[in-house]
C-alpha cells in the first residue's frame, strides 16, 4: 500500500488498517492496533464512518488497558463525527453504553445514568439494551 504508486488505492488501504487492527484487538495486543487506528483516524475524512469506527476502536482499546480518560475523550469524539442526535443508529447508542460504562469506573454516575437513559430511551436495536437498563436503575 505505496501511495505512491499508480494503482494505489485509499479505500482499500483503510479497510486493511482497520482490518488490521480489530486482528490485533481480538489477540489483545493493543499497543499495534492502537497505532492501526490511529493511522486511520489520521489519514480519513473526519465525517466519515471509517473515522468514527476507529475513533470507537481507540476508545476501547483504552477501555481494555483501563485508561479511562482518554476512553471517555476517544468515545466522546466518535459521537461528535456524527450526527447522533438524527442519525441515532446502533453503532452510537452502543458508543453511548461504552461511555456509561467508562464514566461509571471513572466515578461519574451522573453522566453515565444520561447516556443509559439515551441508550434505553433509543428507538434503534441494540443488543445490550437490557444490560442497560439494568444498569440504569443500579446507578438511578
């Protein structure tokens, strides 16, 4: 993937890092997943989904290695890329669960019994909605 070469293509070059990346998530090694994230944060548009999937991946990834600030900033940042309030589909209100979850170990209830809230109010299909709830009324 030169970019310097002729046929040189982006798209597919993205799709290999995030590829790669979720390959070096599911093995948890995330110190190579998180540098092919953040290629891809660097390199897209940031409007576009492939910058909000890797923006979310980064945010787990720190979710993983318990560095919760920079999970909450990361997941934060992914639900700015999109539109959430008309585009509420089921990749953000399963980053608006994730970031429940990441301000409840940060000590922050207020904010996570919020985005439950989101998540439970939510017309979208989200597996996890029942986990949400029961969360919700634990931190209620």
């Amino acid at each position: 993937f030169d970019p310097e070469q002729p046929f040189f293509n982006s798209y597919f070059h993205r799709n290999a890092l995030l590829f790669c990346g979720a390959i070096c998530s599911q093995r948890k090694d995330y110190v190579n997943a998180e540098s092919f994230y953040r290629r891809v944060v660097d390199q897209v548009e940031p409007n576009s989904y492939d910058h909000f999937d890797a923006l979310s991946q980064l945010a787990k990834i720190c979710y993983s290695t318990n560095r919760m600030y920079d999970a909450a900033q990361f997941f934060k940042e992914a639900i700015a890329t999109q539109n959430a309030t008309e585009n509420e589909n089921e990749y953000i209100v399963d980053i608006y669960f994730w970031l429940a979850r990441t301000q409840l170990k940060r000590s922050n209830g207020s904010e996570a019994r919020d985005l439950l809230e989101k998540v439970a109010a939510s017309d979208a299909r989200y597996e996890r909605k029942t986990q949400a709830m029961e969360l919700l009324q634990r931190v209620s």
